[in-house]
C-alpha cells in the first residue's frame, strides 16, 4: 500500500489551531473527554507474573493499580484507599505479599481488593467489609497487554478497535514476550502531548530528521491512516548498504523469526491507538510508548521493551542495535515536539498545511476535533463552550 491509494484529491490540510497546544481549559476537557474514557496501556501480563506483583499508572488526575491475586487472576482498581484516599501502593510496581496495606492509617485490602482489616476498628462505627472494597477499573487484556478505561464511553474494546490488525499481530505472539528487565523509561518534555502525536504520526520528516531510521527504511516507509481509532505505520528495510554502523549491523545480524512470515522479517511495523498509544512491533522485541500529560505544556512520555522468552546471542545483540537506532531517533522528535510547541504562540505562527505524506496526522486531527468539537474554532472558546458536544464551524 501508498499514500496514492489511501489520500483523497481534495482534503482540509489544515491542523488544530494554535491555542489547543497550550490551553489548560482545554486539557481539563481532554483529561475527560480523551484519557478517563479511552482504553490506557498500563503493562503486561509478564510484567506481573506472581501473586502480589503490581504496577501503577496515573493519567488525568486518576490513580489506578493492577494486580495479581492469589487465584492468578489480574484485577485492576483505582489506587485509592476507600478511607482517607491514600495511594494503596505507592510505588510503581513491585510486591505485595498477603495483602495490600494502605502506608497512611493501615487499613488492609486482599490481592482481590476486598477489604482485609481496619485498624484500631472499634474506633468507626459499625462497616460490613463488603461495601469497603477497592473501587473496580474496567480492564481487558489483549495479547499479554494489560488495558484499562477509568469512565465507561461509547469506545469499543480493545479487540475490537485493533482487529483488522489481527492476523498481522498473531505472528508476532505478543502474549509471550517477556520484559527486557529495565522496567518502564520515561521522558519529560515541555510541550503539549499533542505535539508528540503531531510528530509521531506522520513519516514526510523521516529523510530530513532521522538519519538512522532513514538508513533502515530508506523510501519503503508509509503510514496509514487513523480509522474508527487505530493506525498502521510500516518501514521495510531497505535492501542496498547502510551508511550507519548501527543500521548496517542491524540488519546484518538479525536472525529469522520463525513465527513471522517473510514480509515481516526485516520491517518494523507501529500500530496506533487512538489517543496516546503505540506498539512498536519488530523482529527483535516488542515495545509500547505513550504520551501522560501533566499540564499544558508539559508531558511524561513513557515506554517498555519487551524481548523473546529464548533471546539468543543474536538476537539480543539485535536488540541492542534497534533500541540504539530508536534512542536516537527519539532525541531528535524531542527537539522537533519543542519548536512546533513553541511556534504556535509566535505572533507569526498563521497555522499549517498539511502535505499528503502527512494525511495520517489530519486523520488523527479528525478524531481530536470528533471528541471535542471546539477544537475546529480558530480562536479559543469561553470555558464554558469547551465542553460542548455540537458541531461547531472553523
């Protein structure tokens, strides 16, 4: 597939107006709208493989954990004690062994977020312990991938959204890779989330700004574009020399894959999810990043490595090579997220236009601007008309 067959003749190749990368109205609409009820990447299923294990995650003024019970089964809550809204566990990720025990006043909750024991009991009155459990999130696990959603919406599954990436994603057998043992990295950054989506979610910069990726793909990159929630980007190594030495040992190193068919062996391909998530799935591991923010103008981005349970000498060393090529190839987005943030209140800063080889960018627009329709206003509403649900004109 090409862009020719995927872009329309006639298109808006305008972007979302300047204001919605630094109003706080609005990040208090989209901490609503977009991250309370829309799926949300916590781990996997070996990130927690004992009973006890936990990890945390914390979007949109919510805190929540998941966890592994006694019976093996993985639950999520909100990390929140049901006493004085104490965090639960505090860390992370790490260990309970019999119970989770709040670190503020001690009150005790089953690994199956039952209450287990108040202390100093008699001193509240009468409390059926029934009705003092964690408060339940929403959770799916889709191949090893621990998702959950804070507020119900009218958002499909997790299978649902990404099953026309099914077959694809079966050879990959997601549900089997193990963490790389250096947990979850993270990043903070001085722009707008919506920044590094903007970068990430179109390939016309890769020739210009990515050296290394530029060297692996060379032109046989392309992305597709976001529909009903979910995206397809693919780069096919190129077959000619590298001029990197990363790049050229990379691709001269790499073992077979046997799980993979031959298209797949030697392409690293990204799968999208609408809003703040990405799976990057490659021969040699598997990894995942996502964007939290923490205001208007600052956010965390954060992500996992996940490897093959029977990693050879190869195969590791492959790894290591395609983790070099991607810490480079995210230094130079960060610069990149930084100056389009800082354009955008520049007095000269008159909007954008898109090229076709940015389409899947103006696709992603279009869900923002379907969520929250006020982000189709060239100049920034009142409060109050953020929140509106109606259509309204550019």
């Amino acid at each position: 597939m090409t862009n020719d067959n995927i872009v329309p003749k006639e298109w808006d190749r305008n972007g979302l107006p300047g204001w919605s990368y630094f109003s706080e109205n609005l990040l208090d609409v989209e901490n609503e709208e977009l991250f309370r009820k829309h799926w949300q990447l916590v781990c996997h299923t070996n990130d927690i493989p004992e009973p006890g294990d936990y990890h945390t995650y914390d979007i949109a003024k919510e805190r929540a954990l998941v966890i592994r019970g006694h019976d093996r089964t993985i639950r999520a809550f909100h990390n929140l004690c049901r006493h004085r809204g104490a965090r639960v566990v505090a860390g992370a990720s790490g260990r309970c062994n019999k119970a989770m025990i709040c670190p503020y006043h001690g009150w005790a909750y089953n690994l199956d977020g039952t209450l287990r024991g108040v202390a100093e009991r008699n001193s509240f009155p009468e409390m059926k312990k029934e009705d003092w459990g964690l408060k339940p999130v929403e959770m799916e696990i889709w191949h090893g991938f621990i998702f959950i959603r804070f507020k119900p919406s009218e958002q499909p599954s997790v299978k649902k959204i990404l099953e026309r990436f099914e077959e694809e994603v079966s050879y990959y057998k997601l549900g089997e890779m193990v963490p790389d043992g250096n947990g979850v990295w993270k990043e903070s950054l001085d722009v707008n989330w919506k920044s590094i989506r903007d970068v990430d979610n179109e390939g016309y910069h890769v020739r210009q700004a990515h050296p290394g990726l530029h060297d692996l793909y060379g032109n046989d990159y392309f992305d597709e574009p976001y529909i009903d929630g979910a995206s397809r980007s693919v780069g096919y190594f190129s077959g000619g020399p590298s001029k990197l030495w990363s790049v050229q040992q990379y691709k001269n190193i790499l073992p077979k894959v046997e799980s993979l068919p031959p298209s797949n062996q030697q392409a690293w391909l990204y799968i999208g999810m609408f809003p703040n998530i990405v799976l990057g799935l490659y021969p040699d591991s598997v990894i995942y990043y996502q964007e939290l923010p923490v205001s208007a103008t600052k956010t965390i981005q954060q992500g996992a490595i996940y490897k093959h349970r029977e990693e050879t000498r190869e195969m590791r060393a492959s790894r290591y090579l395609s983790y070099r090529i991607d810490r480079d190839t995210m230094a130079e987005d960060q610069m990149l997220c930084v100056w389009a943030c800082e354009a955008t209140q520049s007095s000269a800063y008159e909007g954008i236009v898109l090229s076709d080889l940015e389409y899947g960018l103006k696709t992603f627009h279009d869900h923002l601007r379907d969520k929250i329709p006020a982000l189709k206003k060239i100049q920034e509403p009142v409060k109050e008309s953020l929140w509106t649900t109606e259509s309204v004109d550019r």
